[in-house]
C-alpha cells in the first residue's frame, strides 16, 4: 500500500468521476426505471444500512442484471458522498467500477477502481486498495499490458496474504493464472489455478469455483483434450445458473461452441453460440458479444461461407478495436488472415498475419505468436517463397516447445478438480460425441505432424534443387 497519495491525480479522478455520476443522474432511463424500487428498498432503514443494502445487491446483481446493478450502486453513491462517509463511499465505487468491468466498460471500470484505492489509502484500508489493484491489474492483462497487470496482481496478492483473506488469495491466485494463461504459458497458468484450488477448497465459494472450472477447461481446450473441456464447462454452467450467474454462464456456452466448431459440428456450434450471444447482449457485455462472433465466424468459415465469415469477423473487430483489447485484436487479425489466404489473397493475409504478429510480440502472447507463425510459413510455401518459410517454421517450432504442458501436470490437476467440484456431470447429449472426440484428437495430432514434415521435406528438395542449379551454373 503506497505511503502518501498523489494529490493531483486524485483530484483529476474525483473531478472525471463527479461528473461522470452527474452524467449518469440526468438521464432518465435509469432513474425512472428503477427509482419506485429503490425507494422501496431505502424504506425503513438508516443511511448506512441503506448504502450497505444496495451494495449487496448490486453485488449480486452484476452478473445477471448489471443495468440494475448500476442503478443501485449509483443510488449508494449518492447517500455516501451526502453522509460524507469515506468508507462506504469508497466500496460503492467499487461496486460500480466491478459493474462496468462486467459490461466491459474498462476505462470507466479503471478510474473508478482508481478513485476506490485513493479512498481506501486515504482511510487506511489495505484490503480494499487490494481488491481495487487486483482489478486494475486483471483490466491491464486483459488490455494487453501484461507486465504492468502482474505487477498489480502480486502486489495485491502480498497484501491479502498478510492478512490471511482466504477468499481474495484465491482469487488473486486465479487472476494471475489468467495472466500466464492469455500469454501461452499454460504450465506457469496451471501452477496458480492449482494453488487457487486449494485456497477454494474450503469456502464453499461458488463463484469461484465457476471461474476455475472455465479457466482450466481452456487450458485442457487448449491443448484438444476437449473431452475433460467440456466436462469443466457443463459443470460450470450448472453451478452458474444454479447463482444466476449470466455473465460466466456464457462463457462457458461460449467455449462449448468453439469446441464444436473445431469439431466441424456447425449446427450444434451455433445452437451454443447464440444462447452465448444472446445473454451477453443483454447484459451488455461488449467483450462476450465480439469474442461470441468472432467463434461464429469460424463456423461459417467451416460451412466455406467465407464472404460471411469475414463479415462477422471485421465486426468482431471493430468491438475490439473500440475496448482497446490487444490480445483479441491480435486473434481477430488472424482470422480474418486465414479467410484470404482460404480465397487465395495470400499478399492481403500476409498483411493480416504481420499485423497481428506484431501485436502478439509486443504483448507477449505466445499462442497468438506461433499461430501466426504457422500460418505465415504456410501462406510463404505457397507463394513458393522457401526461405520465409522455413524461417517462420522455425519460429513456430519454437513457441510450441513453450506451450506445449506435461501431461502429467494435466493429470495431477484433473485429480484436483475431481475431488475440489464433487457434483459430477451425468448423461449428457455430449456423452456420445465425447467417444468420437478422443480419436478425432489423436488423428488431427497426426495430420498436424505429418503437415509439418511434409512441408520441411519440400523445403529441404527446394534449396537442394536451388544448390544444384548453381552448381551447374558453375
């Protein structure tokens, strides 16, 4: 925790913040829609326990109705600022930062995070500062300031490990899992999400253990062990629409689509897809509805409706564009790379692949790197342009030897979750396919090393053709 606080920059975040909260209070929607019912809630009790009342609810709320959530944190704002009560001001700052960050709005999730921080520094709450730098953290990773979030992260961490808050440690552990996990390196993610487990265990916090279940189903979808993916992702929408938990609930059927797409299951793709799509747009979850569509526009590349696919994805894009996101802007660019070179437009996928390269290295993300990595030595073969391409080879070689996970440490881990999340999934309609999954997984393994050998063959006789032809030149 800092030792004094930067006047200036606190004041500038009190002054954006004010007017922000004025903005808000002079449009109708929200204070019509909600002023009968918050009236009603205030009824009865005193200020404090109105403010904490309404705090708890836009708490719950956020991931289900995070318009509501707003209104009540707004409300909260509003009598703290009136008590002049520091403390409950700077917890319904953060609810209301926690309420954008649901719907993606994080440049205004970040200043008020900040503002809360200044508060809680200026209160001498510890704890709270943690929680505000553990989001502005989690918001910098997301944006593709890895570096600076996990600073953020472990300073954090550090802070609720000195006072033994079981409930944030997890947190926080998961957190910069997710760090590691968006960068590519998966066994480092594992190690946290491990750790995470265990600080879990014994809080019986569904929340967490949603997020968990989702967090280490991408690393098993990472690595085509979608059979224990989809498993973690069924498991964490039964929990989460057992709490109401809309936002991760479409994550989750987010990611059961993308596993179908990979697949080549188009239509049981697109039946997960748009329940996803459908729940983020009405939470208003801008992030959930491009990363939603960029997996949609996979399935119509996979239904080789290519004019459409690239449609979807240059929508896709422009969301991302607009949040800032790096990481997804980096994926995105891929995609739409992909789609032409599919069309033949290697020069134009060319330009897409080194955009997007040069985002992945700058952001240090190593699965962006290596696929594009891949798909630039391929996109040089066919050019008939050897040398880029056996260079490019190389460098995807190389980050496959990063991302690649021991399988033991897999194993260990599903032990854990096993015995962490005991309400196993029964028969389901995926039960079946699952039989299919592992076979098809080991014969794209296969293909995949048989593409690569094919392709260094073909290198190898074209600069053996090329020395012979200069030897004859001779």
């Amino acid at each position: 925790m800092p030792d004094r606080i930067n006047i200036a920059k606190y004041l500038e975040s009190l002054t954006i913040v004010s007017l922000l909260i004025m903005a808000y209070w002079v449009t109708p929607l929200h204070s019509q829609n909600y002023r009968v019912e918050i009236d009603s809630l205030k009824a009865g009790k005193t200020y404090n326990d109105q403010v904490n009342f309404l705090n708890d609810l836009s708490e719950n709320l956020r991931k289900s109705n995070p318009a509501k959530a707003k209104a009540f944190s707004m409300e909260a704002i509003r009598i703290s600022k009136a008590l002049g009560n520091n403390l409950l001001l700077a917890h319904t700052t953060k609810n209301l930062a926690n309420v954008n960050y649901v719907i993606s709005n994080f440049d205004t999730a970040t200043l008020l995070y900040q503002q809360a921080a200044e508060l809680y520094v200026q209160i001498d709450d510890s704890s709270g500062w943690a929680e505000s730098l553990n989001a502005i953290g989690m918001i910098k990773v997301i944006s593709g300031n890895f570096d600076e979030g996990l600073l953020d992260l472990e300073s954090a961490l550090k802070v609720k490990t000195e006072l033994y808050d079981q409930k944030y440690i997890s947190i926080i552990l998961r957190n910069i899992g997710n760090a590691y996990n968006y960068r590519g390196d998966y066994d480092t993610a594992l190690f946290y999400y491990k750790k995470s487990l265990v600080a879990n265990q014994t809080l019986k916090n569904l929340e967490g253990s949603i997020g968990l279940l989702i967090n280490i189903g991408s690393i098993f979808q990472s690595q085509e062990l979608y059979v224990d993916a989809m498993q973690n992702y069924l498991r964490a929408i039964k929990l989460a629409d057992s709490i109401n938990d809309f936002f991760d609930k479409a994550i989750a059927l987010r990611n059961l689509g993308a596993i179908y797409a990979e697949m080549g299951k188009s239509n049981e793709a697109l039946q997960y897809l748009s329940e996803s799509f459908e729940i983020r747009e009405n939470i208003g979850d801008k992030t959930g509805q491009a990363s939603t569509l960029s997996v949609i526009g996979k399935v119509y590349e996979g239904e080789e409706n290519l004019e459409r696919a690239n449609e979807v994805f240059i929508q896709s894009l422009k969301i991302y564009h607009e949040l800032g996101n790096k990481r997804e802007i980096a994926k995105t660019l891929t995609y739409i790379g992909h789609n032409l070179a599919m069309q033949n437009e290697f020069g134009k996928a060319l330009e897409y692949y080194r955009e997007s390269l040069q985002l992945a290295g700058e952001a240090g993300l190593l699965l962006e790197s290596s696929e594009n990595a891949w798909n630039m030595a391929l996109t040089f073969a066919a050019l008939r342009q050897m040398d880029s391409a056996e260079f490019y080879l190389t460098e995807y070689d190389t980050y496959q030897d990063s991302l690649n996970i021991e399988p033991g440490t897999l194993l260990a881990l599903k032990d854990s979750i096993g015995s962490d999340h005991g309400t196993a999934v029964g028969k389901n309609p995926e039960s079946l396919t699952n039989i299919l999954l592992i076979s098809q997984s080991v014969l794209m393994i296969i293909i995949a090393g048989l593409i690569v050998f094919i392709l260094a063959l073909l290198i190898i006789i074209f600069n053996l053709q090329r020395k012979f032809h200069k030897t004859k030149l001779r």
